[in-house]
C-alpha cells in the first residue's frame, strides 16, 4: 500500500472537520474523493501533504502512513523531496507575476544537480503545447485553462510520482476539461499515482479506478468507479440521478 489514511480525526478549534476517515491508494491507482463543499476533501489533501491550513491551528489524531511509515511529522517540503508527492491546489497558486518558465524553474528547488531537467521540461510542453508558445509570458496573463496547465507542469517538476489534485477542473470550459483529464489519464498511464478531489464527480469516477464519497467529514460510500456510479443513492446525490 503506497497511502494509508487511517482514522483520520481533524479539528480547527472547535472545527471537526474530519471524524475519522480512512482510505487508502495502491501504487499506479487513481483514486477520487468526491463530494460537496465542506465534505473535508480539502482538509484530506492539506493534512496527507502536510501543508499548515490557512484556518485556525489543526489538530490531528489517527495516523496518515506512507509505504508503512508515519508521516504525521513529516515536513511540508520533505513530502516534496523526499516523499515525491506533489499537490495541485485548489484556485492554482501560481505566481503571476512570474513567466510560465519562471513557475516551473522554481519548483525543481529541491531537485538533484544531476536531474536532467531539459528533457522534464520538454515533456511538460509536449504534455502541454501552450505552455510552450507562452512559456515568456506572466502567468497571470494567461487563461484559467492554461493556468490550470501550468499548476499541473509546476507540479510534475518536482520529480514527483504522485500526484494529488484539489478541484483541477474548476472554472473550466467543457473542452478543456476533457483535454485535462486526458493528460492526467495518460500520466497514470506512464505511472503516475494521482488522487484527486473534484466537483464534478462524473468525470472524476470516469477517470479514477476506485473512489470514496465524503459527506460532512465522514466516508459515506466506497469501491470500485463502476460501482459507485451505479448506486443508487450516489446517483441521486452527485450524478443527478
């Protein structure tokens, strides 16, 4: 098992966020946590990669283990480097007053001297063409689409394996959507291990091998795509049926 959630208890103040959740991820999987706003999806993402929340100080009880070991005192930046996970969050976080190059420079900041970088690089803009043609631009001139691109590039530059993506499709036109999601089924094609958070949960069930829903800070239905697009009450609750 590559992450292991085990009764995962969160609290923000008087906040309980999560009420003991577990999943887990198997190496090459993609697994997807749906469901709606203030479900705890976000506050899964930000307790696994180990960033502090913006809200008030987190309390943590339960274990989030990685190949077995806890991670629980595990640095934000060791998560990167040494972990090789890498989050994609949600509304992007790029620096836009920086060029395109410029956001995935930076993020090669804890990389080894002898990474063959240039060749990483080609692959973002083969992943992504329209990096390439903007890649001297501010990145905060380009469109949400692209920018949502360039956070996914920013990402993959840091030598990760592992993936993990808060609301990637937000503000998206339909076809550019469907362009994203291609990438990242063809980056689990070549490896990659991606969990991912998103709003629309048909796409995300379409795209991911198994998936948990979460309701109010609590796992409220689990298993493979297929079946959770077939339950029923799944269906009426975020697939509109």
């Amino acid at each position: 098992m590559l992450l292991s959630v085990e009764n995962l208890i969160v609290k923000y103040g008087n906040i309980q966020a999560l009420h003991g959740i577990s999943f887990d991820v198997d190496e090459g999987e993609i697994v997807t946590l749906i469901g709606a706003n203030g479900a705890g999806k976000t506050t899964s993402l930000y307790s696994i990669t180990r960033l502090p929340p913006p809200e008030a100080p987190r309390v943590i009880s339960g274990d989030i283990k990685y190949k077995g070991q806890s991670i629980l005192k595990t640095s934000p930046d060791s998560v990167v480097k040494d972990l090789k996970m890498a989050l994609v969050p949600e509304g992007r976080h790029i620096f836009g007053n920086m060029t395109v190059m410029e956001n995935l420079i930076l993020a090669t900041y804890s990389r080894e001297k002898d990474a063959d970088l240039e060749s990483e690089y080609k692959r973002i803009f083969k992943l992504f063409p329209r990096l390439e043609e903007r890649k001297d631009q501010r990145s905060e001139s380009l469109s949400g689409g692209e920018q949502q691109m360039l956070a996914v590039g920013r990402a993959l530059m840091t030598g990760c394996n592992f993936i993990l993506l808060d609301e990637p499709s937000m503000g998206l036109a339909p076809v550019l959507k469907y362009e994203l999601f291609r990438t990242l089924k063809q980056l689990n094609e070549e490896g990659m291990t991606i969990l991912l958070i998103e709003q629309n949960a048909s796409l995300a069930l379409h795209l991911a091998h198994r998936g948990y829903v979460l309701d109010t800070g609590e796992i409220v239905a689990q298993g493979s795509s297929e079946s959770l697009m077939n339950d029923p009450k799944v269906k009426k609750a975020y697939l509109g049926g």
